[in-house]
C-alpha cells in the first residue's frame, strides 16, 4: 500500500506559476511511473500529467502541454508539478498516484486508481 500526500496549493491570479509536490511512502517510488490528476468542481477527475519511473519520459493531457512541468526526486521520494501560465479553468483539486507501468491506459481512467491522497486545492482567479 502506497501513501500519498499532496502539498503546494494555493490561490494564485490567473497568469502565475505554482508548483505541486507529492510525497510518497510505503512502496518502493523509484520503480513506479507517476502521475497527477485534477478533479474541477462538478466535473469527474481528469489526468493532467505522467512520468517514467527514470523520469526520462512525460506525457501530459493536451490543456496543460506546454504550461505545466511533472519531473520527481526519487532520492526524496517526491514527484513534483510546475504549473505556469495558469488559467481559471486549471482551478480544481489536484491528486497524485502510482502506476507500474508508465505506459498503462490507466492514465485515462482515474477510476482504475484504488486510494487516493487528500488532494491540494489550486485555485486561479481571473
């Protein structure tokens, strides 16, 4: 069983930069692909970004390609989200997770993910 704790969020004016982290335990990190999700109010959880257990590899959801950054630490067990040039519709809860396989079609269906963390409340005015 894999803990997770989100940290990082904040409010922040349309325009500005945050950056997420995620602090992970209980499994051995360095082997696991990584990736973050977001979840809007009203609207069902969505990927947002991916990355190799080497973090050679990203992929990232077409609405943040560009503006948003994934990259980990595996020394610190930490998987990190750059998020610039952001947007009122970035606003959501923002969630993180493991898979072993960085290719896995679980990426786009957050339902496949068994636990989650609390998530980190991002919230971008206008």
């Amino acid at each position: 069983q894999v803990q997770l704790v989100e940290s990082g969020g904040g409010l922040v004016q349309a325009g500005g930069s945050l950056r997420l982290s995620c602090a992970a335990s209980g499994r051995t990190f360095s082997t696991y692909a990584m990736g973050w999700f977001r979840q809007a109010p009203g609207k069902e959880r969505e990927f947002v970004a991916a990355i190799s257990w080497t973090g050679v590899n990203t992929r990232y959801a077409d609405s943040v390609k560009g503006r948003f950054t994934i990259s980990r630490d595996n020394a610190k067990n930490t998987v990190y989200l750059q998020m610039n040039s952001l947007k009122p519709e970035d606003t959501a809860v923002y969630y993180c997770n493991t898979d072993p396989e960085y290719y896995s079609g679980s990426w786009y269906r957050p339902a496949d993910f068994g636990s989650w963390g609390q998530g980190t409340q991002v919230t971008v005015s206008s």
